[in-house]
C-alpha cells in the first residue's frame, strides 16, 4: 500500500501585496526519502516552506502536513511538533551559551533523544560554554541541527541548510542528513539552489522557478529520461521544429543542433536523421543542465 | 574505497555503484563470499542516498552478481563472480582489442574509438538498423 505523503502541496498561491511568491505549486514527498526543492534564490522556495509549517496562510491552494491541512485553527502546532525546522538564518537565542540553548529547548519536546545530542555534541564539536552569537557559520548551523534532530521529529524541514558554510562543513550536514532519512521513517525535505548537493544525497526532486513547480520527480528517473541529442551537419543546421513529445529545448549553433529531449532520445530520432546530419550523438544531461533548462525554458 | 560514485556525472548514482561493484568483482578485488559493506554504512560514507544504496544492493541480486542474505548482508555470489562477470569479459577482451587494433589501423584517434564505442552503447546505430 503507497502511504499518503508526509507533505501534500496542490495548486498553492501565496500572494504578498502585489506581489506573487508562489503561483500554483505542486508537492508530493513520501515518506522517508530525501527530497531535495531545487531553485533560484527568490523562486519561492521559503515562502513555501513557511505554508507548510504554518507560519504564513496560502493565499489559495492547499498544503497539507502529515495530512493536516497547514493553515486549519492548530494544525500548524501539531506540525511544527512533529517537525525539526531549521531555518535560513539558524534563527537561535544569541545570549544563551550552546549548553544553555540545548537544556533550554529539550524540556519542549517529549521524545527529546539524550543519545543524540550526546553525539552530536562530540562529532559536530560544539563548544558547550561559548555564547551562541560568538560561534561560526558553520558551527552555528550544526548547533541548528543538533535541536532540529534531537527532537525525535518524524520530518526535518531545512531551509537552505548548507548555505555559506565551507565544503567541510557542508559535507557534515549532509551526512548527517544521510544518517537519518529512513531511519525511523524520517524524512528529509531540504531547500537548496546548490546543485551538486541536491543531486548527491536526494532521491526525489522538485525544481521550482518563478512560483511554479517546473519539473518533479525521482532523480533517477530523471537522469535516465533526459538526453542530448546532438546533430553535426555538413551545412548550417536547418530550423528544427519536432512534432514528438518531450522535446525540451533546441538550440542551434552553427552547423550544431543540440536537442534536450525529456524523454528519452528514441522519440526524437527519426525526425533527427530525417533532417540529414552526418552525425548524432546521444549523451546524459547532469542535474545541473537539466535544472538550467527547467529554469530557462520559460523565458 | 572501492567505490566512488560521482553524482555530478548525470548518470543515476545507483548505475554507477552497480558497475563499480561487478568491476570489483571483475578484477577480483571482490571474491565470491565477500561480504559488501551494509546499505546504511555505504550510504553515510558516501554521503549518499540509503535508497540509492538499497536499489543498487537490490538490481545486483537480480543480476546474480550479489545475494542478500536477510538480516546478515549482502554477499558476492559464486557464480555471479565465476561464471558470468569474470570469464565472459575476459573472454571478450580479445575481441575489442582487435576491434581498437583495427580502427587505429585506419587511423582513428583514441577519442574517436571511444566515441564511437558510446554512440554503438546509446543504441543509435541499432534504432537505425531496426528502421531499415
């Protein structure tokens, strides 16, 4: 039996002012994996994630967490209960020492994990009496994700999470993330517009661009059905217009015509060869072009 | 480390783990009864997807390259290593070096060869030939 996903997210607007954030985004994560959501700083990404935890009421649409809708009267206290949220800034309590922070936050939360923050504490080496507002980036954010695990939350929610911390640093919160989706049924929804990391550890994906949700689906799946189909001729490449489906873009430079099929190269090649080339390649498209694709196709 | 998949590449990470286990096994440095490290410790010290692992693990067995065995690990099967991987490929070595021997007669560079190995791989040439 397919479990309901852990966030359901259909046709959501968010409008500030005149100004739309979000114009009809699409979400399905299920449970346990780890879901990367893929953007261009200023894509819509935050606005999202704040429906989602309650912060801020859909102007249309609906988002649905654990399948409580997230804007009804309580839900978003049940949601933000069972969730560990780390936000962009790694919003904390300047004054309070690390200690200080991690006695003060454990009484919250019923199910606090002692043995995590034990452990986390030691391999994020998190210096107990330093204010809070004297540590690092990095470390700051590790402190962020100490408090979002140890709370026993059956998702974790990260906004941009690796953001301006140095590789080192990056390469831990990942793991770490690695460490816990699926254990637990835990699942991992993660905000990024690095490509790289997104594709390292996610398995499934969303790529969102101007509100919308551009293109959805798991990775794998993905990198198997996008293809470069590269035409050489022994002229200027002719105007290229394919009647198949999944035909993502075509450019031509000079006497190359580069076609980004979406799904897969087959549809697309007898209409190639019929135009003549003297040569085809096939190759695989990396998440990177893919996304730059996605995102540029619209304008 | 015997493995180390690149997720930049744009192929699927679990592909490239399921070649770099049957090229381990291959050469030998994977011997039948081996056992492969576990799904969590691979993913977290690839920094990987458990799921990834897990699909890899999973498209091994049904290959015979592998055996789960439940609760214990995953295993080099004794076949999977003899029989299929290893002897059929180094039985067709011969065949792709006089292939290459033959192409560099006709004085194709290397990246050429290569290219042409890829595009016959990709399928192109064969889509052709079901077309005429």
């Amino acid at each position: 039996m397919a479990d309901a996903p852990v966030i359901d997210v259909a046709g959501l607007q968010k409008r500030y002012g005149s100004i739309d954030a979000v114009r009809g985004l699409d979400l399905q994560v299920p449970r346990g994996s780890i879901f990367g959501f893929l953007g261009r700083n200023g894509a819509g990404k935050t606005t999202t994630i704040k429906v989602l935890l309650g912060m801020t009421r859909p102007s249309g649409g609906a988002a649905r967490v654990f399948g409580l809708a997230a804007d009804a009267p309580g839900a978003s206290v049940e949601i933000r209960r069972r969730t560990g949220f780390v936000s962009e800034d790694k919003e904390l309590y300047d004054f309070m020492t690390v200690a200080e922070i991690v006695r003060f936050t454990a009484p919250f939360f019923p199910r606090w994990r002692r043995d995590l923050e034990e452990r986390y504490m030691r391999s994020f080496e998190l210096p107990p009496d330093a204010k809070v507002k004297t540590l690092s980036r990095g470390t700051r954010t590790k402190l962020a994700l100490l408090l979002a695990l140890c709370r026993g939350a059956e998702l974790l929610v990260l906004d941009e999470p690796t953001a301006g911390l140095d590789p080192a640093a990056a390469e831990d919160v990942l793991q770490t993330l690695v460490v816990h989706a699926g254990r637990d049924e835990t699942t991992v929804f993660f905000s990024s517009h690095q490509i790289a990391e997104v594709e390292q550890i996610a398995d499934r994906i969303a790529i969102v661009d101007r509100g919308r949700t551009a293109l959805a689906g798991a990775l794998d799946d993905l990198r198997e059905s996008f293809r470069r189909v590269q035409l050489v001729f022994d002229r200027e490449a002719p105007q290229a217009s394919f009647r198949a489906a999944g035909v993502a873009r075509v450019r031509r430079q000079g006497r190359v015509l580069t076609v980004i099929a979406s799904g897969g190269a087959e549809p697309i090649l007898d209409e190639a060869r019929a135009l003549g080339p003297v040569s085809v390649d096939v190759g695989p498209v990396t998440l990177k072009e893919i996304f730059l694709e996605t995102v540029a196709s619209e304008e | 480390m015997l493995f180390r998949p690149n997720p930049s590449l744009g192929v699927p990470i679990y592909l490239q783990l399921m070649e770099q286990v049957k090229h381990a096994v291959e050469t030998g440095a994977l011997r039948p009864g081996d056992q492969l490290p576990g799904i969590r410790p691979l993913a977290e010290e690839l920094v990987i997807n458990p799921n990834t692992v897990a699909k890899a693990y999973r498209e091994l067995e049904h290959d015979g390259v592998i055996e789960l065995r439940h609760g214990a690990g995953a295993f080099v099967t004794a076949h999977g290593a003899r029989g299929k991987a290893a002897d059929t490929v180094r039985a067709a070595q011969p065949v792709v070096a006089a292939a290459v021997e033959r192409l560099r007669a006709r004085g194709l560079t290397d990246e050429e060869i290569r290219r042409l190995f890829e595009a016959e791989l990709a399928g192109l040439t064969r889509t052709g030939g079901q077309r005429g």
